[in-house]
C-alpha cells in the first residue's frame, strides 16, 4: 500500500455510536505503535503481518472496556506460529495515551516463510484477560480459533464468549511515503451491538469455549435488532482499504460516507502509543517463587541472573543474592 502524507489521526482510536441502530463502533489508525513493537524484534513478514493485525484488534477492543489497568489479548496454537500476545494499557490519567505492546513465539525451522501466516497456527484458543488492578479478581474468556483470521477469532470470541454480536474490518501493512523510509500502516473499524449490560465486567457464566457449536452474531439477534445489524454490516462491506488506513479519508469523514443514515456520533479520540512496564522489580518480583537453589541453575557463568523482556526487548543483569524467596532482605 502507498500513502502520500501522514495524517493528525494517525495513533488514535475514535468511539462512535449509530444512534440510529443501537450500535457502538470504533475506527483505529496506527502506524507508529506499530513501528515501534515491530522494531523491537526481527520477524519475517507473515509474523510481523500478524503481530500488526493483532495489535490493531487490541486497539480497538481496548477502547470499549472502562479499563484502570490492563487488557491482554492471546492466540496460543500448535502449530508453528505458538504464542501471539498483546496487552492494551488504559490511560493512567484523563488526556493520557493508552499504551500497548506485543510479541509473537514462533518456530523458526517449522514454519513456511512462504505460506499463511495464519493457517499456521493450527489448533488452539483466543482468550482475552482483564486485570483491573489490585484487589480486584481478573477476568479471563477463552474460545477455540475460530474463521480465516485473527479478527474472525474475535468475532467468534464476543458472540460464543460475551453473547456480543461484533463485527471487525482491518486493513494492515507497509506503507510508503514520499522520500521517507517503509513503515508499517493499519486501519480499522468495529462494529458492537450495544450490551444490554457489560458481560466483558460483569457475566459469570460465559462459556468456556469448550463446546463444539459456536455460536454467531445471528443467533443472539431478532426483529428490529437483526435488521440494524445486518444493514450495517452491509454498510461496512463497501469500505475500501485506503478509506481504513487514510490519509485522505478522516475517521469523521469515514463514518459519514458509510453509516450517514444511521447518524453516526462521535467521541473523543484516544491516543495509542508504544509502551512497556517492564522493570527489573517486576523481574524479581517474577522470580520470588524461586529457592536460592533454583536461582542458582538459573544462575550464568559470570555471577549474574539474567532476564530479557519478551516486548520490548530490555536487558536485566541480577545478582543472584538478590532474588528468590530466600534473597537478602526478602520479607517473609
């Protein structure tokens, strides 16, 4: 894809809603998140191109959540392409960006450079995890790898796990502008059928993903409902790429030209960048559970404890006295 110049929604995610249709929506842009979380590792292309589309679902289901802490989003399978994972930081403060990261664990003489990334996968589970923080219990949701690609694994998860019948249309992969250098470019919008409640929060009795029948957006819709859903999903089958990833198309414009009869309304736009919290406290922290002999195998040649992060790719050299259970200073 080419694009000819960089637009002020690019790392953003802007909320709607189809007043029209009782339905809430989100249309993302990134481009530099996706930069920066590619830049962190050296992936060939159909595991970058996964990683991509990966992060623009956490960006925009992220932003449906009324979220203090952390959402995390994995696809784990056996095939060679084992582990895709995101977490989606909220906003520390009002006007503060969201943060995400991510990474992919793939088996580097299995996999077929040449083939679908995807399909490589093989069988396994999507699960979406929500840590509001201390003192609060998480909530986990998991669902069978479902459809062609990642975001039809989500899909089937808010329709099988959270009874949300949801729609995703992505766009995603490198860009070219004039006399700048290749990067990485994603757009997208979702479509939710607004909740009667907030299941993601509040349901205990989600199905764990086991069964075999998965259910679909058309089976938890009727009458007026069905109707609204099915009209707009005709709607957002006439988006085109470039309309998804700009630059000439705003996200307001965007949903003027798709959704006009629905009277779409719009919200304020939240920025999306890269981050990590990774730390060497959180590492040891990691490591508590560990005796003084487990941390001595652990333990290097040199003296020293090492640990790499798998997101963002920050080095951490410890003295081996200093973690485990038994470390010095450790409290009981």
């Amino acid at each position: 894809m080419s694009n000819t110049s960089k637009i002020a929604w690019d790392d953003t995610v802007l909320p709607f809603q189809l007043d029209q249709s009782d339905i809430r929506g989100r249309v993302a842009r990134l481009d530099g998140v996706l930069d920066h979380v590619l830049a962190q590792h050296d992936y060939p292309p159909l595991i970058e191109a996964l990683v991509a589309e990966m992060s623009l679902l956490t960006a925009l289901i992220g932003q449906t959540i009324a979220l203090r802490w952390k959402l995390s989003l994995q696809v784990r399978g056996n095939g060679p392409v084992r582990l895709i994972a995101t977490d989606y930081y909220g906003p520390t403060d009002d006007g503060q960006p969201a943060r995400i990261r991510a990474y992919a664990s793939y088996d580097k003489d299995a996999i077929d450079l040449n083939g679908d990334g995807y399909d490589q996968i093989g069988n396994g589970y999507f699960a979406i995890l929500i840590d509001q923080g201390k003192g609060t219990q998480p909530y986990q949701g998991i669902t069978p790898i479902a459809g062609g690609s990642l975001s039809a694994c989500a899909e089937a998860y808010f329709a099988q796990s959270e009874q949300l019948p949801t729609r995703f249309a992505l766009t995603f992969g490198r860009s070219t502008i004039a006399d700048e250098q290749e990067s990485w470019r994603a757009g997208g919008v979702m479509l939710q059928h607004m909740p009667k409640a907030s299941p993601l929060m509040a349901k205990k009795d989600a199905p764990d993903g086991s069964g075999e029948a998965l259910v679909t957006a058309s089976d938890l819709l009727e009458d007026d409902a069905a109707e609204n859903w099915t009209r707009a999903n005709v709607l957002l089958d006439t988006v085109e790429e470039l309309e998804l990833i700009g630059p000439s198309v705003s996200p307001t414009d965007l949903l003027l030209r798709l959704f006009h009869e629905e009277e779409p309304r719009v919200y304020e736009a939240q920025p999306v960048r890269f981050g990590c919290t990774c730390s060497e406290e959180r590492v040891k922290q990691s490591l508590s559970i560990y005796s003084a002999s487990d941390i001595g195998h652990m333990t290097t040649d040199e003296g020293l404890v090492e640990a790499d992060c798998q997101f963002c790719g920050a080095h951490y050299e410890m003295d081996p006295k200093t973690v485990g259970f038994e470390a010095e200073g450790a409290s009981d």
